[in-house]
C-alpha cells in the first residue's frame, strides 16, 4: 500500500534531487541541448582551435580538393571528354590539395587539355570542406579529417575533438562561477537581506502582534480579523500580487491618492531599489504573517486561563502580561515558525517573480529567482541548465541541512509509536 | 463555538479594554481591505483617470467570458484545464496518501522508521528548488507541455504533507476497531477500506479541499513545465495577461482575477473549519 507513494515521490522528488547534483557538474545550456551532442567544425569551433592548433585552424576553416570516388563519379556523369577521369583515377587517386589554385593547376595540366570553364567545373566537384557539417560520432569526425589529408595524433585528435563538440560535457566550471562572480555575491547578501527582515519583520514579529492582539479582542472581532489576514495565503499568487501592482502603479491607488496632495504619479513600485525592496518585504510579510498568526494563536489558546487570571488581580499591565506570561510560552512555537519559514523563503520567488521580477535592473534578485532566470527564463535566450542546476543545489544542501536540523530541535522521535497489531 | 466567546471574554474583560487593539489593527488591515474591495469594484465599474471613486457602471471589463482574445486560449479551455489540474491532484494526493498514511501508522515495515523521517524532512524541504531538474527530466520523458506531467509533479510535492496528515488522523483513531475486524478475520486490507477509512472522512475531506485549493492557486509549477496554449491553467493565463504591455487594463486582469478567486472563496467560507486544521495544525509536524 505503500508502494504508490515511496514510487512517486523516488521518481518525481528524490530524483530530481539527484538530477539536481548531476546537472550542476554539467556545462548544459539550450545551445547544446540536454541530450547527447554532435561534432561540428563551427566557425566558434576553429576560434577556439586557434590558440593551440592555429595551422589546423587555418587549414580547416579553408576548402580543401580531393580527389576521391565520390568526385569522379561526378564528373563522369557530367559526360565531359571521358579522359578527364580516366586520367585523374589512374595519376591522382586520393591527392589533397589545400588550395583551389594547386587543385587546379594540376587539373589544366591533365592530357586533355580541358577548357578554363571545365577546369572550375571539374574543380567544383572536388571541393570537399568538412565546415558545418555535422557528425553524429566522433570516428566520423576524425575519418573525414583524415580524408582531407589532416593527420592528428591521439592527442591533437582529443583537442579538436573537444572543440568541435556540441553538446555537454562534465565541469566544474559552474561552482567556480557561484564562487568567484560578483554577481552572485550580490544576489546572495540580496537574498539573506530579504530572508532575515522579511523573517523578523513580518513571520514573527508581525504574526506576534497578530497572535496577541487578536487575543485581546472579543472572539467575533478576533475571527474577522484572522479572516482578513488569511486572505492572503488562500488568495492564488497570481490575484495576490496582482492587487499589490495595482495599488503600486502609476496610475494605481497610491499615485492617485498621493496626487490629491500633489504629488506627481510614479511607479512606486519599481521606481527604485528602496521602494521595490520595501513592497517586496510587504507583500511576502502579509503572506508569511498569516502562518505564524496561526501558530501563535493556537499556541496562546493553549495557555492556562487560570495564568492570566492570577496576573491580572496581581495588577500586571497588558504589557507586562505579555512579556512575562505570553512569550515566554511562545518559544517553541517561535522556534518552528522560523525554522519553517526561513525555509520557504529562500526557496519561494513566486512573488517577486510576479511583482518585480528581480527589478529595477537586478535589485531585488534573490538566489532562487536567479536561478530561475539562469536555467529557465531569460532574454538573452540562452538558458543555461547547468549553471542555473548549481544555484539551486546550493538551496537544495541547504533545504536539506536546514530541514534536517528542524528534524532534531522538534524531536522527532517522540512522533513515532510502535503498532500494536503485530503482522 | 458555543463556549469560546466565554473563555475569550474571561481574558478581555477584567483590566483591559479591547478598543485600542481594534483600532490598531484595523488601520494594518486597511491596505488589505482597500486592494480587496477594489479588486471587486473595479471589474463593474470604470474610473475617470486622476480619481478613485468609480463613476459609472460597465460590465466590458467581464468580455473576456464570451470573446477569446487574440493569441491567448479560450477562457472556458483554460478554466477546464484548471478544473482537471486540480481535481486530478486532488484524486492522486487522497488515494496514494491515505494508503501510505495508514501503513506508517499502523503496520510494522521495514524501516519505518525511516520512512517517517525521510517524509517529514520532505515535508520541511522546498520543493521549488528542484524545478529546474524536474524541468529537464520532463522533457527527456516527453511529459513536457502536458497536464499529466504537471499533475504528477504537483501531486508528488504535495505528498509529504498529505501522508504526514493522514498519519497523524490514523493516529486518533482507536485500535479497538482495528482488533475487532482482525480478530473476525477481515484482512488488513478490508480492515483499513471497511472500517477505519471511514473514521477519518472529515480529515479525508479536509485533506481534499487543501490539495483542490493548492492545485487551483498553483503558478510556477504549470507555468514552467506546462505553457503551452492546450494546457494553459488559469494562473499561467492570468499572468499572461498581465505580462502582455500591448492590452494593459487593471479593469479586465480583475474581473479575469475574480474569475479565477471566487471559487477558492466560496469553498474556503463553507468549509473554514476543515481547513483550519490543515493551514495552523497541518503545518506543525
């Protein structure tokens, strides 16, 4: 009965964590595609040939003339002088020439003495280049190569075999790119910034004040006002921010109201980095606070009446009852509520994504977002697989320890039972 | 309901007036109620531009119901696509997770122990991040642009959660039942369809609704691994809409946004009791 379970989530949940790994040590991108590649002598190949071969380079990058089977059946179809080929088969069977002047040169000195317009058109058939043509195996490559009169050693073949690959290859290229840019330093203090006020601010602090205030108000009251800061969690995402740029716009709610006073509209969205990051906070905060305004009121519920009782004939202040007898009994939930969180805000871009996504220029990109952006949606096109697979194992070692650590604090084995019907 | 305005008023009543609270909190509260009550005022009505008070009554916003937009799917396509999405996650949650709850309550396997561990950890573990492999893996086995291929995804993400739940519900209900259909020679089986199953239909239900609602407000998932115009849900859309800088008009991404809400709304004022369990309880491991 299990099976249906342990199987979905092995394939759709365990592997992909897997995948995860496996790609980050990849270079794959929408250029090479993310199955197996081809050997193609790309002009970007012969660039990249250059700084170690540069006569190879040279050589490849020019038509080469052979004279081989496949050119002499050509031209006997052309039904030229039948000598023309029965000279060229019997004297220069498999001559290379690497240039069309020796290539024809050789051919007007051939005993039929063919016409300057024949000599091009013999010519002509025994053009052979193997630029941009594409090889589905290596061998393939290198026969070609050798056909055109390119000898390599083992050594010289791995390196343009290296060069004119197409698809992926293993690398660690990606973790020294997470490591060494200032980009990603960036994006990572963007990303703690974020979790670490939008934590404090609003999935704890805010969610207390929620928790305790609605405490404090008669039960109807208390229900409507849970209901309005659930709103945000049940509303989808989408409506969600979409409310928020409609209140933000520059002809939103905010521009209009402040234009009553005279000020002159403005996106406040995206107009800076301050304004994005502040509305960003807000509308992830709302959505954050409403867990933790959950938690904490159960929790609260939880406490003995008898407490607050005792506290308020001893004359304590709201204040003080709620510094000395609410929170210290708070702790536990606190403690899971940041755990929790700080979880789902390192891996959840869904609202920036839809409100800012990541702007003005980059200054509210966060790690996941970028890696969003690096793997699976940008404008230069170019979708670079591998790179964006290492951003997020970071996340994804991260998730792991963090959630492990979780395991621990809320001890998980109390949680388990022994069944009682032995089978 | 019948006791707790008593244990609450208990608690307000003594010292303290609850007043200053209520002000202060409503005036927090007042951004939210301003962005929902326009969300639903600016779909019947249209603004003179530089004003906040709506001046006539329009329904052009709503056109989008009977008109398919050019280059964007028909709406009805989208809301069944929608429709199918969630109720098929729904399907597969309820089925695989009651099975898997019930074993990891009640019957001795091997490493359950582990298994327990290994879905709480899951549980906790933000599945977003693997979106980018399960990306690549769906278009190597061809389920890429397909709501099957999204469908199986989400159900798998949500799994943890839903085994984890199902097992704490197993584990209210008392072994007793259990005994007595062993002890007359039902197998485990038929003890579990016939006789417990039913003792948990409220939480089954409540664990229904939670995946409907999670699989109808869900974004990234679909608008990654399922774009395309056949299988376009109604999220994907709606942000399609909005991203669009050639139509821009708040008026219909609102009324297409209340479209798209009203459902979740209506289920989520019938059955806010069920639910209420899943959101505070079910998140707390």
């Amino acid at each position: 009965m299990i099976a249906p379970a342990a199987v979905m989530i092995f394939l759709f949940f365990l592997m992909p964590v897997v995948l995860t790994a496996i790609f980050a040590m990849t270079n794959m991108t929408t250029a090479t595609g993310i199955s197996g590649g081809a050997w193609q002598v790309t002009q970007g190949a012969i660039n990249r040939l250059k700084a170690d071969m540069p006569d190879l380079a040279g050589g490849i990058a020019e038509p080469r003339f052979v004279i081989d089977e496949e050119g002499l059946a050509a031209l006997e179809a052309l039904k030229l002088k039948a000598g023309f080929s029965t000279e060229l088969r019997a004297s220069h069977m498999g001559e290379v020439f690497p240039s069309r002047r020796e290539a024809e040169r050789m051919i007007k000195a051939l005993k039929d003495r063919p016409s300057t317009r024949e000599v091009k058109q013999i010519s002509d058939l025994f053009n052979r280049s193997v630029l941009n043509t594409r090889f589905e195996t290596r061998d393939g490559l290198m026969a070609s190569l050798k056909k055109l009169g390119f000898t390599l050693t083992p050594a010289e073949q791995e390196t343009v075999a290296t060069a004119t690959y197409t698809g992926w290859v293993w690398t660690t290229e990606n973790f020294r790119i997470i490591g060494n840019s200032p980009d990603m330093a960036q994006i990572f203090l963007n990303t703690a910034f974020y979790v670490s006020v939008t934590l404090l601010l609003f999935n704890v602090s805010y969610a207390l004040f929620l928790a305790i205030t609605t405490h404090y108000m008669p039960a109807s009251t208390a229900s409507i006002f849970r209901a309005i800061w659930l709103l945000p969690r049940i509303t989808p995402v989408v409506i969600y921010v979409l409310m928020w740029k409609w209140l933000t716009w520059d002809s939103g709610f905010i521009s209009m109201f402040m234009g009553q006073f005279g000020y002159p509209a403005k996106n406040y969205l995206l107009d800076s980095a301050y304004n994005a990051w502040f509305f960003v906070i807000l509308i992830n905060g709302f959505i954050g606070a409403s867990m933790g305004m959950l938690v904490f009121s159960s929790a609260i519920k939880a406490i003995p009446q008898t407490q607050f009782h005792a506290s308020e004939v001893d004359g304590a202040s709201r204040w003080q009852q709620v510094r000395h007898v609410i929170l210290p009994q708070l702790r536990w939930p606190i403690l899971f509520v940041t755990c929790y969180q700080t979880l789902s805000l390192l891996a959840s871009f869904n609202e920036i994504l839809l409100s800012t996504r990541g702007g003005p220029g980059r200054a509210t990109e966060v790690w996941s977002l970028a890696a969003y952006h690096t793997a699976l949606n940008n404008y230069t096109g170019n979708l670079e697989y591998g790179l964006g697979a290492a951003m997020a194992l970071v996340l994804v070692v991260v998730g792991i320890v963090l959630s492990l650590i979780y395991l621990r604090i809320f001890r998980y084995d109390t949680l388990i039972s022994k069944p009682l019907i032995e089978d | 309901m019948a006791e707790k305005p008593q244990i609450s008023s208990n608690t307000t009543s003594a010292n303290f007036s609850s007043l200053p609270v209520i002000l202060l909190l409503g005036l927090f509260s007042l951004p939210l109620l301003v962005m929902y009550a326009y969300l639903f005022i600016d779909t019947i009505s249209d603004t003179e531009a530089g004003s906040l008070i709506p001046n006539e009554f329009t329904l052009r916003h709503w056109s989008f119901l009977w008109e398919t937009k050019a280059g964007k799917p028909n709406i009805w396509l989208v809301t069944l696509n929608t429709f199918i999405f969630a109720s098929c996650i729904t399907g597969v949650i309820l089925t695989v997770s009651s099975m898997a709850g019930y074993v990891l309550s009640r019957l001795n396997v091997p490493a359950r122990g582990f298994f327990l561990a290994g879905v709480m950890v899951l549980h906790a573990f933000p599945s977003v991040t693997l979106i980018i492999a399960i990306f690549i893996v769906l278009q190597w086995i061809g389920l890429y642009n397909s709501l099957i291929g999204v469908i199986l995804v989400k159900a798998a993400v949500e799994l943890p959660l839903g085994i984890w739940l199902m097992k704490g519900f197993y584990d209210t209900v008392p072994w007793e039942i259990e005994m007595a259909g062993t002890v007359d020679g039902a197998s485990r089986f038929t003890v579990w369809r016939r006789l417990v199953l039913p003792q948990i239909k409220p939480a089954v239900m409540a664990l229904g609704l939670f995946s409907f609602l999670t699989g109808w407000s869900e974004f990234i998932m679909p608008q990654v691994l399922a774009p395309g115009a056949k299988v376009q849900v109604l999220s994907v859309y709606l942000a399609g809409l909005i991203i669009d800088d050639n139509n821009f008009d708040f008026g219909t991404f609102k009324a297409v946004g209340v479209f798209y809400v009203v459902p979740v709304l209506i289920l989520y004022v019938f059955f806010q009791k069920h639910l209420m369990n899943i959101y505070g309880g079910g998140t707390k491991g």
